[in-house]
C-alpha cells in the first residue's frame, strides 16, 4: 500500500532536524530573553529607531499575541512584535526584533529574492493545497498527466522554500550590522544576537530539506509506478 511506501524513510532526516531546529530555537530563545541590553532600551524602541536611522519611514510597529510570532508584513509595511519581544530589552528581543526591520529594509531597498517571495506566495498557496490531492488521484486513477501535475504543483512549494532561505540569512545580516553599527549592542551582545538568529535560520533550512525530500519521494514513487 502507497501510505506504508518505505519512501516515508526519506523524510525522516527532514522531520528529525526540524524537531532539533525548533528546540535549538526555544532553548536559545529563553537563555538570551534572560539576559539584558546595557541601553536597556525595549525591543519596540529600538526597531523604530533603527528603522528611521536608515531611512525607512513607511513601517507601522505594531504588536501581536504569541510567542516568536513576530513577522513583518510587505503589504502593507508592518512590522508586528510578539509579547514577549515588544517591551523586553533582552538580547534575544533585540535581535528578533531587528531581523523584523531587516525584512523591512529588504523592501525599502527592493531586495530581489523579497520580491520574488512576496510575488509567488499566492501561487505557492493554492499549489501546495491542490498538489498532494491531484497526486493521490493520479496514483488511484494511474493517470500521468494528474502525477506529473501534482509534483509540480509540490516543486513550487520546494521553491519557496529555497528562495526563503537567502531572504532569511540578509534579513539576519542585516539586523546584526544594524545593530552593531548603530551602537545598540556591544560585542557581547552582538554574539548572543548571532546565535537567537542562527537558531532561528535552522528551522528554514530544516523546511527546506524536508521540502526537497518529500519532493524527491514523490518523483520516486511517480518513476516506480511508470516502470
């Protein structure tokens, strides 16, 4: 039977280093949440400030429930900051908080790969509903056409993956000049930023491997049933 394929093996690493990527996240997340800037200026301040010393006065900061929800948003030029990141001037909200505002310099500056992620996220939502479904009905049915379509429709989702994974490493890059630059953090700091964003950098390079295995389990699957 298809759903007991030992092909299920190829996604294991994926989903293994995805567990390790989010506790790596939470465990670094609450070590540094624990250890204060010397400005002890809050996360919000901050952002705000860095924002405006580069430039960029288009972002409304706002603020969202949840922990590690922070995320910034092209459309509509806002930059939400968690509960625990808003008001804290620990050196994991700063970091956080600044990788926020590099996503949003990235737009400010026209960041090529932002543009493309922005502009595929409607296709890459309706491509990764329909993909698994036409899959399974091509495997049912036998059919080519509906095998072949599904695994394209899945490879957009691998794409957006891949291309999320440079927009995620310059926004980082960018929080750490920033910051460092603008004398919000000393070299102390300035290591524990690095390693709240590296952290963070882990999960998406766990998506996209888990991407690109599943992608590669479903073509295997595809070529054995062609055989």
């Amino acid at each position: 039977m298809f759903f007991y394929d030992w092909t299920y093996l190829l996604i294991i690493p994926g989903l293994i280093l995805g567990i390790w990527a989010q506790s790596k996240v939470k465990s670094t997340y609450a070590e540094y949440s624990r250890v204060p800037t010397r400005l002890g200026r809050s996360a919000a301040t901050v952002v705000d400030d860095l924002l405006r010393r580069n430039g960029n006065n288009k972002v409304r900061i706002g603020r969202v429930s949840g922990e590690l929800t922070d995320h910034y948003n092209p459309g509509n030029e806002t930059l939400n900051l968690s509960d625990g990141v808003f008001a804290s001037n620990s050196v994991a909200a700063l970091g956080i908080a600044a990788h926020e505002a590099g996503h949003a310099m990235q737009k400010h500056d026209g960041y090529a790969p932002l543009k493309l992620r922005t502009a595929i996220v409607p296709a890459v939502n309706i491509c990764s509903g329909l993909s698994t479904p036409l899959f399974f009905l091509g495997l049912l049915m036998s059919w080519e056409p509906l095998l072949t379509l599904g695994i394209i429709l899945f490879a957009a989702s691998t794409v957006f993956a891949l291309v999320t994974l440079p927009v995620e490493f310059n926004a980082s890059n960018r929080a750490v000049a920033m910051l460092t630059e603008g004398g919000y953090v000393n070299g102390e700091e300035e290591r524990g930023v690095r390693k709240v964003l590296q952290a963070a950098a882990l999960t998406y390079v766990a998506s996209a491997v888990t991407s690109l295995l599943s992608l590669l389990r479903l073509v295997m699957i595809a070529n054995r049933r062609r055989d």
